[in-house]
C-alpha cells in the first residue's frame, strides 16, 4: 500500500533554524506514516539564482502532493505564502503543525 505524501512547507529566509525546523516537521510526518517531500533536503547543498527560481522547482513537486504540512511562522515567508495559496488552488489538503497559523 502506497503512503500519502506530504510536502513539507514554512520560512527559510528569515528564519536561521529553518533546517531544524524542516526536519522535525519531517520526522513528525514519517512517524505519522507519511512520506515526505523536504524541500530543504532536495537543495541541500547548492542555492538557486532567486526566489522565482526555486518557486519553479518546489510548486510542481507540491502538486505531486497529497497534503502539505504549514511549519510555525509560514505566514511571514513568501514562499511558504504562495506554496500555501498553490495548495488551496490544487485542492491539496492543508495541515498545519501545533502552533502553526491557520490561513
């Protein structure tokens, strides 16, 4: 039986723990029985030219998804803004951690 994937979603740029941040939500998800798209797992190691660029990369991968996962304090990334807005456009079912805004 396949599991439901998740894509992992929440700030980067202003927030200096987001690796930590993205892998707890990671772990969280695996042990609910989840698979997992982590963003900052697949560009670990090398950076885009600019937002737009990694926006082309992650929203297709979102889409693969079943749910999406809003870490605490997404409302304040852009991109975690917009992958929020390209879920509800997609149907793709909104999850947030404990903590996390509501949208």
């Amino acid at each position: 039986m396949e599991k439901d994937l998740v894509y992992i979603s929440g700030g980067v740029s202003l927030n200096p723990n987001y690796r930590k941040d993205f892998k707890r939500g990671q772990t969280k998800m695996e042990k609910a029985g989840f698979a997992v798209i982590n963003p900052v797992e697949i560009f670990k190691g090398f950076k885009l030219k600019d937002h737009e660029a990694y926006m082309k990369v992650c929203l297709p991968l979102l889409e693969q998804a079943d749910h999406i996962l809003m870490l605490c304090g997404w409302s304040t990334s852009e991109g975690a803004v917009t992958e929020h807005n390209h879920a509800k456009l997609h149907n793709i079912s909104i999850m947030y951690e404990d903590g996390a805004e509501r949208g």
